[in-house]
C-alpha cells in the first residue's frame, strides 16, 4: 500500500472545529513521520497547509460512494474519520474497504468493526468498547497541536491576578454573555483582570463588547496565540472540550462549564483527577457555586499547585505522535 492517508473531517461556526484540530494535529505528526495527507471534507476554507478535496454537503449513501471512489483514485493506504455522522452501519463499511481504517471516537455508541478506535478521551479506558477493532484508549492517545507537548512544569503565583474565559472558536451555545453578567455579580471582580477569548467565528461578538464597554479589567482577545494566553493566566474558566486539555496541560486550574453532550464525561472525570472542578451545564449554572469555587481556587496557593500538577502529570501532549506511529507501523507492516 502507498504511504497516502486520507482524513475525513469537517468543522465550521455551526458544528465547532474540534474535529479539525485534533486531525490537523495528527495529520502534523503523520507528515512530520513520512505520510501524505490528504483531507477530504465540506469545509476545506478552514484547512489550511494541506491538501483537500471539497465534498458536496449531501452526506450518507451518496457521499461514500464519491469517497471510495476518490480513495481507489488517489491509492490511499488509510482512511481516517473524525465525524459524529457515522452509523455503525456506515463504519462497518469503511472498515470493509481495502485500506486501514480509523475511528477517531468520543461516546462509544455501538461496536466498532474499523481496524482502529482512538479515543484519547481521559475517560475512554472506563467505556466498554465492542467490536474487532484495536482501541488506543485514554490520555496517552489524546490528539493535541505541538505547542502543547512537554510545557514546562508550572508553579503557581502566590497571589491570583488574571482569571481566562474561554469557548472555543464559535461559541455556539452563546455562554460568555451569559458568563460575564453573572461575573459581574462576583464580589472580587473588580479585584481581578479577566481574559476573554472572542474566537474567530463568534455571533455574539457585539453583545460582549457592549457588555464589557465601561469594565477596564476587562480584556477581549480576538483569535489570539492561547497558549501565550493560558501560560500568563493564573485560572481560567472554559468549555469542558478539547481546550480543557490544553489548560491542564499548561498546568492552569479550570472551572469547566459542560456545553455539549460529549463534555459530560469529561468534566466528571477531570474533576475527579483533580485537575478542574465541574460547573456542570451551562444551562444549569449555579452562580453561588461558580462563585465559591472562585474564592476557594484564588485564595489557595495550595490548591492551585495541587491541580496545577495533577493536570501535567495526566497530560504530556505527545499523544499524536504515539498514535501516528502506531498507525504508520501497521500501514507498513500491511504493505
């Protein structure tokens, strides 16, 4: 088989872009170890620096007979699919074609017949997976961008000054707003500087800026170098998802707040490794409890060292390069 890999993924304002970072983290480490990657997907405006092949919006039936016949044309050696739109049924067809073929999964929903599962979730070694497929379960595995392999260990200031906000790119469920005017109410918020992150895709940018106008410790950062933004940081509050991890891996404390069904496990977890407390829904937000957490996490140096090193214990950021030299063995082993 050729060296050729194939990434089927999609990622915009409406459906959030973790999919797409995970893989761009991996199609890096893929390239970076001798492969060629290829994305196949509906948003190729928001893949930058590889190569990609457009496909039409129709999806099901229609769309994997267009990708089998793209990847018997470009004599890919494996298909990889980061998307919550596929059946048992449609897998079980991927996983029938005559290349490798990779699941990459967060909710375990049916047995898996693909000849990879990757779930790098720290929750996924707890899920009963089923199915032939080899399962690279747990941290190890988890799917982050390079800047976040190997931070330096970090050591908490002894005071709390710079408290981040951050959900994500588009921040769908509009929480900030929501955030921000029950912050307000925070007996010590003019006592801290707050950083919020108003990603590139934002609908609500112009009712956070109004809500902010007259605050000066208010900062906004539009699309900005967040790894810079979470090393300065001394907390942070964000969307229980895939930036989650990037905070613990920098060793910031996290107040997670869950946003989508696949965030539920995640906040349970990280807050029973130590490295986050869960607010639990955003719906659900309990603004005594969000303020207690706050008083207990900026009054304790203590405290945030503890979780400060329970999160880069857990997390080394080096998981897509053990997953893409486990794949790339066994394309070479199946050549």
């Amino acid at each position: 088989m050729d060296n050729i890999i194939a990434i089927r993924a999609d990622g915009n304002s409406e459906t959030g872009f973790g999919h797409l970072m995970r893989m761009k983290a991996l199609a890096r480490e893929l390239v970076k170890q001798g492969a060629e990657v290829i994305f196949l997907s509906r948003n190729p405006e928001n893949i930058e620096g590889y190569r990609v092949l457009q496909l039409d919006r129709q999806g099901g039936n229609e769309e994997e007979l267009l990708l089998k016949e793209i990847l018997m044309n470009m004599q890919a050696g494996m298909l990889i699919i980061d998307s919550y739109e596929y059946t048992q049924e449609r897998l079980d067809r991927a996983g029938q074609l005559d290349l490798l073929s990779v699941y990459i999964d967060d909710l375990n929903r049916h047995p898996f017949n693909t000849d990879f599962v990757v779930n790098g979730n720290l929750y996924a070694p707890g899920l009963f997976y089923q199915g032939k497929a080899r399962f690279l379960l747990g941290i190890k595995y988890l799917l982050m961008r390079k800047e976040f392999a190997r931070v330096p260990v970090r050591l908490p200031n002894p005071g709390t000054e710079h408290v981040l906000i951050t959900f994500g790119a588009a921040d769908m469920e509009n929480i900030t707003p929501g955030l921000l005017h029950e912050l307000k109410r925070y007996a010590q918020f003019k006592d801290l500087h707050w950083h919020v992150v108003v990603g590139p895709v934002f609908h609500n940018t112009a009712e956070i800026e109004a809500m902010v106008r007259d605050y000066p410790n208010v900062t906004l950062h539009y699309n900005p170098d967040i790894k810079k933004l979470m090393d300065f940081c001394d907390i942070s509050i964000s969307a229980a998802g895939s930036t989650a991890y990037e905070l613990a891996a920098c060793g910031v404390p996290a107040l997670l707040v869950v946003a989508a069904d696949n965030q539920v496990r995640m906040a349970r977890e990280a807050e029973r490794q130590g490295m986050a407390f869960n607010l639990g829904w955003y719906h659900e937000l309990d603004a005594a409890k969000l303020f207690s957490i706050l008083d207990s996490l900026i009054n304790n140096q203590a405290l945030r060292g503890k979780m400060a090193n329970s999160g880069q214990e857990l997390i080394d950021g080096r998981g897509a390069q053990r997953v893409a030299a486990i794949l790339l063995d066994e394309m070479k082993a199946n050549a």
